[in-house]
C-alpha cells in the first residue's frame, strides 16, 4: 500500500524536527520541504536540488551585477574627487583673480 502525500510530508517534517535546527541536516531540510511540498502536490517527483542550483545561479548573476555596479560607482566617486579638486584649484585662481582685480582697482581710484 502506498503513503498518501500528506504522510510523506509529514515524515519529513518529523525528520526535520528529530534532526533540529543545530544539526547538520535539519535546517537545509527544512528549506527544501516547501519545494518538494510543492512539486508533490502538483504530482511532480521533488526536485530540491533544481531549486538550489538556480538560486545558486541567480546569485552568482546578481553578484555579478553587483561588482560591475560598484565597479562603474568607483569611477564614478574618483571623477568626483578629480571634479572637486578641480573646483577647489579653481576657486584659489579665482579668489586670487579677484584680489588682483581688487588690487588694480583700488591702485587706479587713488591715482
């Protein structure tokens, strides 16, 4: 005879808690359970380990978008820092502009 669904299901939710939390096996059981809960409902074999390879996948992808963002923010940053040291050096050159400027005034109005 054999086990319902919901029986098997039960089962592993059982191993589960027999393992524990602080076992080797228990917490990636207890991720997987929802999958294979899933697939067995919809009268498919579990396939666990296609769930964990493409979220492997994905976060490989996403990890490598996420270097290629932060890649593209540091050249971003050290053109900003180029940019400020370029305002500072212009701000210098045109303070010292305006106190020559200041300068040739005050000598032409006291000549």
């Amino acid at each position: 005879m054999s086990m319902s669904k919901a029986a098997e299901i039960e089962i592993l939710e059982q191993a589960v808690d027999r393992l524990g939390m602080d076992s080797y096996c228990g917490p990636a059981l207890r991720e997987l359970i929802p999958s294979m809960e899933r697939d067995m409902r919809s009268d498919l074999c579990p396939t666990p380990m296609a769930d964990i390879v493409g979220a492997r996948v994905a976060l490989a992808e996403i990890i490598g978008l996420v270097g290629a963002e932060m890649a593209k923010l540091s050249k971003a940053n050290a053109a900003i820092m180029r940019a400020e040291s370029t305002i500072r050096y212009l701000e210098k050159q045109m303070a010292e502009i305006a106190d020559t400027a200041n300068g040739l005034a005050k000598m032409a109005g006291g000549a």
